[in-house]
C-alpha cells in the first residue's frame, strides 16, 4: 500500500504541479480534476480502502496541495450521487421529482446545524 502513497507524492510533483499552477486562484482547475481522473485517483476516493484513501490524500498533499483539494472535494461532492438514497438522521435525502425541477444553483440544503446551505 506504500505504493499509494510514493505513487501520488510523485505524481503530484510531476504532473499535478505544472498544472495548478496555470489554474486561476480561488477556481475550480477543470485540467486539473481531469488529470486526477486520467491518473486513476478518483476512483481510489470511492473504491479505495480507508488506508488507501489516507496515503493517496497524504501524498497528495506532500506533492500538490491543490490536486489533494480538488480530489478531497470531489469525494465530498460524489459520495451522495454515487451512493443514494442518502440518510441523515432517518431521513432520505435522496432527491424527488420535483426537487430535479429546480435548479441547482437555487437548491437549498437543511445541515444538522440548522443553517441553510446552497448545493
């Protein structure tokens, strides 16, 4: 498993760093997620052992901190898509038909904490 990590610490050097670098600040780096794909990396986030998810983000972070957060936040993001109906608290959040009608910039999300958060 050690091969994870020396694996994505090189890459991160090598492939990942040259092209956060042309991303812009504060942007998602489309290139940059691609390349994660290309790589095999992001199945890794979903199909990956928990160790396995460890030394890929450990090495990431050492090589490229902006491919560990463009990958970290795409297993945040894909994590409820890729495994319906979510449950929080007993309840389904599995999206409804009306609930697809509505844009995505408009959805809303009701957190544990209580506060409205856009999706």
């Amino acid at each position: 498993m050690a091969d994870v990590l020396e694996r994505a610490h090189r890459l991160g050097h090598e492939v990942f760093a040259p092209i956060a670098a042309r991303g812009e600040p504060g942007r998602l780096n489309r290139p940059l997620v691609r390349a994660l794909g290309e790589q095999g990396l992001l199945e890794l986030v979903f199909a990956g052992s928990a160790v396995e998810l460890c030394e890929l983000r450990e090495g990431l972070a050492h090589g490229c901190t902006e491919a560990e957060t463009a990958l970290a936040l795409q297993g945040l993001g894909g994590y409820p898509i890729l495994n319906p109906p979510f449950r929080q608290n007993g309840v389904s959040l599995q999206p409804n038909a009306l609930w697809l009608d509505v844009p995505l910039s408009q959805r809303l999300f009701q957190s544990s904490a209580g506060a409205a958060e856009f999706l």
